[in-house]
C-alpha cells in the first residue's frame, strides 16, 4: 500500500479522535500542550522574539541535544524552546539544559489541527530535531510556513529503513523538509541516499553524544562523584548503564566471575528509573547492594 500525506493525516486523525479517552487518560501530565495548547505566560516570556525549537524525544535525545543548546546559548541565537515526548526526557531537560532554556514543553501530537495550534502559538523562527524524531504533519507546517527545519545526530536502523525503503516517495516529501540531514555516520547517509535525498543536504558529522560526554566531562567533580558512589581514589569500577529488563541478570554473572580476577565495583543503570527497586532485589544474590536515588 502506497502512503501519502492525505491518507496519513488521516488515518492519525481518526486514531487521536477514537482513542482520545485513553489518551486524556494516560498522558494527563502536558496534556494541554500535547494539544498544541500553551499558557499565555510562555510566550510572552518570549517578549515577541520567535524561538529556536530543539526537538529530544526522551532522555538519549536530550543528552545528545546537549551541546547543541549549549551553543545556541552563548551564540547567542534568541529564545530556545526544548520539547521532549516523556516524562523522563523532561527530567534530563530539567537537569541538563534547565539554564540554558527559556522554556520545556511537551512535544504536541502529529494531528494536523494540533500542528497549525502549536505553529501558530510558538511561531518558532528554525527547528532542530534529533537522531529519529521525523513527524510528518510537524515537518510538512514548517514547510508551508517557511520556517527552516535541520536533523541533527540523525540515525535510521535497519528496521526504519526498510520501512521507510516500502514508501519512498511519502518518505522523500517528508525529510524533503530538512534543509539538512546531519547524521551519525557513513551507512546512515548512505540510506538517505538510496531514498533519493539529495546529497548535498546530508552530512555525516559523528556522534553528537560523544560530544555531550566530553563536554559533561568538564563540569563534573570526579572526587566528588567517586565520594557518592562510595568508590576509593583507585577503586575499579564497571558501569553497565540503559539497561533492560532481562539483561541485568547476565550483567550480574558476568561481573561475579570478572571480579575474581579484577576486583572491581559494579553501578548498574537500568533504562527504565522505576525498574530500580526489582533490580536491587536481583542485585542481592551477588552480594551487598546499595540504591542510590540520584
């Protein structure tokens, strides 16, 4: 089946207004402005200047977004909006961007009547988006608004290009949006080229996190940080971090055999906060553990 914006407008269109109660329901936290719906207040902390729009989705997003927005800040390019889809991804906003950003929101629904709501409302003068964050009603207003629009840290799987490889033309108008696509590396440029994406509009700049970790590098105080995490000046330490449910219990086994040769700590980050309590459980059979909350 051939997708084109029209049927895609539509097809969302009738899911939102069908399942509209159990999405009042289950993301009651920003739902006005999942809505396009903003107090008075954020724009006018604008005084009438039209914002740079940055786009994270969750929490990889907002890490790689990063440095980014930090040099949008000192450039500097006028009011910074930073929009994220979770609760989590607001979290790190909060955290990492919170001084450099004039406002967070929560990203607004690919509806078209929310879209022309939420334009109308920020009226953002160019927008970022990062690594998969591609919403095609969102991409085609900024196009017929003239406002810029830019791919940063850009990564398509295997998975979205095959996807994507089924309805090449629907996908080539869509990122046809981007003035430029810059990704992470060579085989995710090579993918938008085999779509028909222009050449000149796509770069492969690296990985934007890779940034991020050095310059978060900067600013944190390693004794400081090795006094919270209960570690010695010259203690090992193995980090096993986003994990999944399922994945730590390999962890577990492996750094209880690794141990016996190289003793070293073990900080387990699982992807999901509220899993912590379950993997502590886990985490007991191998030894004293400890939950640390920040």
């Amino acid at each position: 089946m051939k997708l084109s914006l029209g049927a895609y407008s539509a097809v969302v269109s009738s899911l939102y207004c069908a399942g509209y109660p159990y999405l009042a329901w289950r993301y009651r936290e920003g739902f006005a402005q999942r809505r396009g719906v903003y107090e008075p207040s954020l724009t006018e902390s604008f005084s009438g200047a039209r914002p740079l729009w940055v786009h994270a989705a969750s929490v990889g997003e907002v890490q790689a977004a990063f440095p980014l927005v930090k040099a949008m800040r000192s450039a500097p390019l006028g009011p910074i909006i930073l929009s994220t889809i979770t609760p989590t991804g607001k979290a790190m906003a909060q955290r990492l961007c919170g001084g450099m950003i004039d406002a967070h929101i929560y990203y607004p629904w690919d509806v078209p009547w929310i879209v022309r709501r939420s334009l109308g409302a920020l009226r953002p003068k160019a927008y970022v988006a990062v690594e998969a964050e591609i919403w095609p009603l969102f991409l085609a207003g900024l196009a017929e608004r003239g406002i810029p629009a830019f791919l940063v840290n850009g990564r398509f799987s295997d998975r979205s290009f095959e996807k994507a490889r089924k309805n090449p033309a629907f996908w080539l108008k869509v990122l046809g949006a981007f003035r430029f696509l810059m990704v992470r590396g060579e085989t995710d440029r090579e993918r938008l080229l085999a779509l028909g994406v222009d050449e000149k509009r796509v770069i492969a700049i690296g990985d934007c996190k890779i940034d991020a970790l050095v310059e978060r590098r900067k600013e944190i105080d390693l004794p400081s940080l090795r006094q919270k995490l209960f570690l010695g000046p010259d203690d090992l330490c193995l980090v096993a971090g986003s994990t999944h449910e399922g994945e730590e219990g390999v962890v577990f086994k492996a750094w209880n055999e690794a141990r016996r040769r190289f003793p070293c700590r073990l900080i387990v980050v699982p992807r999901h906060p509220e899993r912590s309590p379950k993997v502590l459980k886990e985490a007991g059979r191998f030894g004293k553990a400890l939950l640390l909350t920040q």
